[in-house]
C-alpha cells in the first residue's frame, strides 16, 4: 500500500505544476507518505464573475490531493476581496463591495463542479468565506497580528519596491493583505496551502503567524502560473484574459483553439489528465493545431462532457477549416422591437459588459451576415432577424424579437 501511495504523491509532484514547496520538497513528501490526513487549502477572492483555467489547474490539484484522503478547503476570500490583493499590482487594486463579491461568487461552484467533488459521501470538498472570522476582528487583535511583521519585511514584495521606486503612493490598507490571508491559515489550521507562485509571500506570512500562533508547521505548495511559454503572458481573472469557464462548449473550444502555440504545453499539463508520455506524443505532431485540437476537445469533455467536446470539435473543424457558417446558431430572444447592438451582445453572452462589446465592434470583430458592423450604437430591429452574427473567430448568435 506504502509503494502504491508513493507512485500516487510522485504522480502529482513531478507532472510539472508545481513551481515550488516550502520548507522542502523532500519534507513535504514524507509528511504525505507519513498516512497522516492533512488539511489543505486555496483561496481565491472572487474579484470577477467567472474562474479561468490558470485556477482550474490549481483546484484540479487539490482535488488531487482529496483524492489521497487528505481534507480539502475551498476558501472565498470574500472579505479580503474587499480589501483587494496588491500582488503584482503597479497600483492599488479596486477593492470590491459586498454586493460585487456577492455576485461574482454565485456560479463559481457550478463551474469548477466537474473537477472538485463537493458531493463526496465520506470525504467532499468544503467552502468556506473568510468573512465568517475576518468581519469579527476587532481593532485591537488586528494590532496584535500586525505585531508579527514589520514594514521592512512589507517593503520587500516586489511590486512595493517598484513603486517606491516609480514614486508611485503604497496604500497602508494593502500591507493588510498578507496579514489577513495569514490569518485565514491560522483560524483553518491548516497544514498545507495550495497557490500560485505570485501568493507565495502571503502565504508565508501564514505560515509566519500558524507557528506563532497555533505552534504547528504549514507547508506552502506553490503552483505553476499558467503562461505563454514564448511571451510569458499570463491568465488573469481581474483583468479579464484568459479562457474563462463559464463559457458555452463551441466557445471553451474556440477559446483554446485561439490561444497562441506557447500555451500548448502548459494548458495540457495543468489542465487536463492527459498522461505525460501522451503529452509528449502530441507535442511531437507536425502541425501544432493538432495537439491544439485534442487539448480543446480533452477540456471541453471535462466541462461539458464527450458529447458536446465532439459536438464542438465537429463544428469547429467545419466551420473554420472549411469557412462554413455552423449548422446550429443560438437564437437569443429579445422582448421589445429594438434593441442596441451593444445591449444584445452582452444578453447573447459574447460580452461581458457593454464596454467589452463596444470594443469588440470598434475593432472589427463583429459582423451580420458577413459584413462588419463599425458603428457600435447602431440599433438592431425585425430586420435583423434570421441573420447570423459572428462576434470574434468563434462567436455566431441570432436574435429573435418576440
């Protein structure tokens, strides 16, 4: 059982996600050799309505690890979402109100329920929002956490020296930020933190206040970011990139198909369960959009199920191969006789805000039945309908006035 456990831990340690282990790799291993049932956790403050797939390779690892029996945690930073994370910011970042976060949150665990189980009879996957102990500290134990750091040790993230160095104003709320995401390990009492290799400085300092406080170690597992492997361009749920999941199956799949070659590698290792030597078999083909082709469909199917990843593959490869219209176009029904252009992208789902549609046409990405639309308040009436819009390489939508 020992020998099976071991292959299972080598499994997940050396498929190439994780970036970083502290104190050590080796410890780290023995501790989940040891059979001793672990607590781990990841955060993530929900700052945008929708997770990307940089997250999904994160949770897809812890799940991996309550997998091996150990007790896993979800945590919401809804409270710290409202004080807003400084990491690897040039400025302060918006801090959101209750009612955003509120918002946002509400169909996070619909899309990551394909790859956490929070249905598990004996062991599920459980949620919990740091609002329930940060909203209760009073003044004076914030002062007392404080008492752990100094401002030297702030002044050593990155991002702080930079704009010390850029002249650039550091908000006193944002030295904040660690020390409530440190506390989040000590009121959990966790033993492993699961992040991003961009949190691990406030994940130190979790591991700073649970030996002070709880006097008990916490390992800090540090993930791979998921990123171009040629321009090192990132994932961002705040800034809106990405391949984000809550989109439909056709466009998840057109999603991966857009993105540039280097993320080939990167997303099939964090993101699916592809077998590495499979991986390297697809990373050999000839053609990149081959491997690209089997990358969509295998996250696809992980989202969506078979069916629709071979609905949308179908589709794909008969619609952009052969520059053909797709068969099936979603009608979106509007109950006036006009609407604005704008509006009806944001109702048909090909943007998320009317700002981002605004863009979209501005830049040439939207057109009806083959010719560009330039004006953005352009007003879409009966006229319009039966006709195909494409927004982008692989939006197509009709409306239906009602």
């Amino acid at each position: 059982m020992t020998k099976e456990l071991e292959q299972k831990i080598d499994q997940i340690l050396e498929r190439g996600v994780i970036a970083e282990i502290l104190p050590t790799k080796e410890q780290f291993k023995q501790k989940l050799l040891s059979g001793e049932k672990l607590r781990f956790y990841i955060g993530a403050d929900p700052t945008a309505p929708a997770l990307h797939l940089g997250h999904a390779q994160n949770l897809m690892l812890l799940e991996d690890f309550r997998k091996l029996g150990h007790e896993v945690i979800f945590l919401i930073g809804d409270f710290t979402a409202m004080i807003g994370d400084p990491t690897d910011k040039s400025a302060a970042r918006i801090k959101q109100n209750s009612e955003q976060v509120e918002k946002n949150f509400a169909n996070w665990k619909k899309q990551v329920q394909n790859i956490l189980d929070f249905e598990d009879s004996k062991n599920p996957v459980q949620i919990k929002f740091n609002s329930e102990w940060l909203g209760k500290l009073d003044f004076g134990q914030v002062l007392e956490l404080a008492s752990n750091f100094t401002v030297q040790q702030m002044l050593e993230r990155d991002m702080f020296e930079k704009r010390m160095q850029d002249g650039a104003p550091i908000f006193l709320h944002e030295f904040f930020y660690p020390l409530m995401q440190g506390y989040d390990s000590v009121v959990m009492d966790v033993d492993v933190e699961l992040c991003g290799t961009d949190q691990i400085f406030n994940a130190l300092a979790g591991r700073t206040l649970q030996k002070k406080i709880n006097n008990k170690e916490k390992f800090v597992v540090a993930a791979k970011l998921v990123a171009d492997e040629k321009t090192g361009a990132l994932m961002s749920k705040s800034n809106g990139t990405g391949i984000f999941l809550d989109l439909d199956a056709q466009n998840l799949f057109g999603a991966v198909m857009a993105q540039p070659d280097g993320m080939i590698k990167p997303l099939l290792i964090g993101c699916t369960r592809i077998s590495l030597a499979e991986i390297e078999k697809l990373l050999q083909l000839e053609n990149p959009r081959d491997a690209k082709l089997e990358l969509a469909a295998e996250i696809v199917k992980i989202y969506h199920g078979e069916k629709a990843a071979g609905q949308a593959r179908e589709n794909f490869i008969q619609t952009f191969s052969k520059k053909e219209t797709p068969e099936e176009v979603i009608e979106v029904g509007v109950d006036q006789d006009q609407i604005k252009l704008t509006e009806f992208l944001v109702r048909a789902g090909q943007a998320k805000s009317l700002g981002e549609a605004r863009r979209k046409v501005e830049q040439g990405g939207v057109s009806v039945e083959g010719e560009k639309i330039t004006d953005w308040q352009a007003i879409l009436d009966k006229t319009f309908e039966d006709k195909t819009f494409k927004v982008g390489k692989f939006g197509f939508v009709k409306i239906k006035f009602n």
